[in-house]
C-alpha cells in the first residue's frame, strides 16, 4: 500500500551552519588540495541558455586504491559566485546512473533565487564514463535501435530474442571495456566527487542530488561525513533495495501513473475524444499497442517503442498533453505522425543515450547482487506483470544484461549517518521512478535530516520546477542552513503539488500544425515547447 504524508502545520525550523560571512573551509585547502587547485583551469563553455559556465576536467585514478595507477578525466563545469558571500562549492548531480551534469550547473544557478546562487561555485559534472568525461562508454552503439522485439515474452521465440539481445549486450560491454567496468560503481564515483572536491580546494562540499544522484550524495556522505556542509536529495532512492528490488517496485508505480493518465485522459473528452471511462481509454491504448506490435509506425514505433515513449509521462505530467495528442490522433484519425514525433522527442536513444545507457548498466549491474537465474527474472516478471503491465517486461529488458554482466558485485552501502548536519530531502507521494516509501526510508536513515513532501505529486524530480512552496524551504536551507521539523509523522512539512497540465490550446495547435504541414493533432517538438528540468534529468529506470 502506497503511504501517504500527513498534512503538518506550524512547522518549526532547525538551523544548521548558519552563514552570514565568507566560511573558512571554503576559501581554505589542505596541502593536498592546494596542489590540485593549481591544475584546474577554467575556460569559457557558456551556451545561449547557461552564458555564465565555464568548463574545466580533473584526472583520478581508474582505481582509486592504486592513486599512481592508470588515470581517468572527469569534465567538470561550474557557475562561479558573484556575492562577497561565500558559501562554497555546490556540487549537482541529474541522476541516471550515467546521466551528464555539465548543463545542469547552469541550470541550477539560473533557477534559484539569485541571491542565494549567487553565494555558491555551482559545480556540475559528468560522473565517470559518461559524456565528456574520458573513457565514455559505449559499449554496444545503436542497441536501442527501432524496431526491437516486443518486451512482453509471450512466445519462446520474443523471450529468447530479447534474451540474445541482453546477454550480447553484457558481452560486448565485457569484451570493450575489461579493464574499466570493475571501476564504473557509485563508490568510485564518490570517490571522484571528493577529488573533485579537493581540486577546487574545498575542505568541505554543498551537494544537491536528483533521482539516483540521491543514493550518490547519501554514499558520499556516509564514507566522507565530516566533508559534507549542506545535503539537498530530491526524489530520493530507497537505498535498502538496490538496485533489482528498486526496479520491481517501480513497476508497480509506474503503473499507477499511467493509470492516472488515463484518467486524466478522460477528463478531457472534449478535446481528445476517446471517451469518459479510464478503462474503455487503457484498453484502447493496450488495441493501439497490440496493433502496433504488427504494424510500427513508419518503421519505427512498435509495441517496445511505444512503452518507451508514454514511459517519459510517469516522470513527469508536463507531458500528457503532447502523449495524448499523438494516442488521440492514432486512434480517431488512423494518423501515426504525431506518434512518430512523441517517439522521437521523448524515447528515441541517440548516441549519448547509448553512453548513458552503458553507464546505467554498468553501475548497477556492479554496484549490487542481481539474480544470476533467468527462472527468477522469469518468475518475478510475470508476477507483476499480472498486476501492473503497463512497464513491468519493459523495465526487465532494460535491466536484463545484469543477469549475465561480467564482473562480480559489490555489496550495497548502508547509508544510515548520525554524523550529518541537518540535511534537506524532497519527495513527492506518488513519484513513480523513485517511490514515496524510499524518502521516507532515507528520512530515517539519515539521523537529523528534514523531509517536505509534495502531497499528490507524482513528478519525479519537484524542486526548480515551479512549486513555490517547495522551492521556499530549498532557498531558506541553502541560503541560511534552515530546515522544518515537523512536529510528528513521516514528514517536517508538506507541500501540495501543483496542478495537474492543461490539453495545449488549438490555436497553438494549428500554429505548429501550420509550420509541420500537418494535421491539427501534431505535437509540438522539444524545441518548440521549451525544455524543462525533467529534459535534463538522467532518469533512473
């Protein structure tokens, strides 16, 4: 049963490290860091969105226990401050495992408050292995392909094709990268983190962590708590089931975001007219994914595909109205264009989602034990299959190759710390991707730490994304070290979610109808419509 917050009022506030001048640990390095600071130069790699980024790289050890061994480069990107306020580097993170921060720097800064921005080196980074940090893995490219077997193993033969493509998968990434993958986890990457740290000549760090970047700020400040100043986890991990119990339960949450599309759906008859009843539309998706299981659309979105493109709408809702179009048009209007542009937008892998994806794998499949027996996936898919479909098989494929990864695992950290400050966690009551209960298991874990939730919210990913109420208690933390305590349950302080989107108006519509050359159903590009913090996340599946 999926817990919920109760409502808190009057919420008392705890202050931690509260600064009102330049820290000393800020502007003060060891030794050791004051030698690597010397290496680290600064250039210009502002974009039109992010002017004021600057980009740099740090060499580490492949392994970190052999420091004069074999070394790597981590792309480092930052906002510098401005305010004669220092409080320090804050180090960001989007989440994935495998997705880039290099943008996200930007991306923070320019959305708090800029007094507050203003005090903090905004750091972001590409973790080990991925982007344009060296080696950047690509361990299979184009393996994701259109169109790829369906993901639901009805037959012998669909099971044994998608079992050639994960174990070919695992193969490959073996066979490229023998001598990296036992060093691609989230304790090397922590471990990166405070080189990273030392290189700016910080004896203590700010971090700020999306999705998994959540378990990689807890597992940095459970091996290194006394460098930890302020803690931000937004849409946090359950760090008790990493990583193959994390993915069943997310099967089931997915589901029910899903479901409340279809509700959602529903309510918008007028506009998309596939009727009133959320049931009678979940069966018209699950006809238009049978009939595309026989007929891709244009050569490209079959049954997988179409998973893959309406899974973006459990992160976040702020894509329905595109998703609903493109289901409307195929429905009613027998039109695959739109649905070919939603794939496009919000599925469709590229080359840095290849590097993302091995990146993913990589992490996971070595961060913890996975079933090593296909009968137990087996089993345990079909399980939840039967009560929540909607991504149950999709979600198995894409973690697949871990049945048959290369190198051994490593045991999960436990993250529990009484040696924080008081830290500030985000969780949202009906967040799909990292569920409600993991927030609330951190919330313990971490002795002294705050949780505001976001009741009813079900994005994934809720800070600096127009919830004023949320971003408040972010600012206040950041700027001054003030966190809520509530004064009993689960949660220090609630927030109510923001309000459910609205269908896109038909005159803009029509206007990108008018441009495309196509009907009045097309959905509108990422271009068109704006990017958002959840285009930047590296989503965890």
């Amino acid at each position: 049963m999926r817990t919920r917050a109760a409502v808190l009022c009057g919420a008392a506030v705890v202050v931690a490290g509260t600064l009102t001048t330049v820290p000393a640990d800020a502007h003060a390095p060891s030794a050791t860091a004051t030698a690597q600071t010397a290496k680290l130069t600064w250039k210009k790699c502002g974009t039109s969105d992010y002017p004021t980024l600057q980009c740099s790289t740090v060499k580490v050890p492949l392994d970190h226990a052999k420091p004069n061994g074999t070394k790597i480069t981590l792309a480092v990107s930052r906002v510098p401050h401005t305010a004669k306020t220092y409080q320090g580097p804050l180090l960001v993170n989007p989440g994935g495992p495998g997705g880039s921060g290099l943008t996200l720097a930007g991306f923070v800064a320019s959305s708090l408050p800029k007094a507050v921005a203003s005090q903090y080196d905004v750091i972001g980074f590409d973790p080990r292995g991925v982007g344009a940090s060296t080696p950047a893995l690509d361990c299979k490219p184009g393996y994701w392909d259109p169109v790829r077997p369906d993901t639901v193993p009805s037959t012998p033969a669909i099971e044994k094709a998608n079992l050639t493509r994960a174990k070919g998968f695992a193969r490959a990434c073996g066979k490229k990268y023998a001598s990296v993958l036992p060093y691609i986890n989230t304790i090397s990457a922590v471990r990166d983190m405070d080189s990273i740290r030392a290189a700016l000549g910080a004896r203590r760090i700010n971090y700020f962590g999306y999705s998994y970047g959540t378990y990689l700020g807890a597992v940095y400040a459970k091996l290194y708590p006394q460098r930890v100043r302020r803690l931000v986890l937004d849409s946090i991990v359950d760090p008790t089931g990493v990583w193959y119990d994390d993915n069943i339960q997310q099967d089931y949450a997915f589901n029910d975001r899903h479901l409340a599309f279809m509700d959602w759906v529903a309510k918008y008859d007028a506009t998309y007219k596939l009727g009133t009843d959320p049931a009678a539309i979940e069966a018209k998706w699950y006809a238009m994914r049978a009939a595309l299981a026989k007929k891709p659309a244009d050569g490209k979105v079959g049954a997988s595909e179409l998973e893959d493109t309406f899974i973006p709408g459990g992160y976040y809702n702020g894509y329905w109205p595109y998703l609903a179009q493109a289901f409307a048009a195929y429905v009613n209007d027998k039109n695959a264009e739109p649905l070919v542009q939603a794939y496009e937008d919000f599925a469709a892998i590229d080359a840095s989602g290849d590097n993302g994806f091995s990146v993913y794998a990589s992490v996971q499949c070595r961060d913890a034990s996975w079933p090593r027996d296909w009968n137990q996936w087996r089993k345990d898919n079909w399980a939840v299959y039967d009560q929540a479909p909607f991504m149950a098989w999709n979600n198995a494929w894409y973690n697949a190759p871990c049945a048959f990864w290369p190198t051994s695992s490593l045991k999960p950290v436990n993250v529990a710390n009484s040696q924080l400050p008081p830290t500030l966690l985000f969780q949202a009551t009906n967040d799909a991707a990292t569920p409600y209960e993991g927030g609330v298991t951190v919330h313990h874990l971490l002795k002294g730490s705050s949780l505001v939730v976001e009741q009813g919210g079900g994005n994934h990913g809720i800070t600096l994304s127009g919830n004023a109420c949320l971003d408040k208690y972010l600012a206040a933390y950041l700027s001054t070290g003030k966190v809520p305590h509530g004064s009993g349950g689960d949660a220090d302080a609630v927030c109510q979610k923001l309000p459910d989107p609205k269908p896109l108006s038909t005159t803009a519509a029509a206007s990108k109808s008018a441009k495309s050359g196509t009907s009045g159903t097309a959905v509108p590009s990422t271009a068109s419509r704006g990017s958002t913090l959840h285009d930047l996340l590296g989503f965890q599946r």
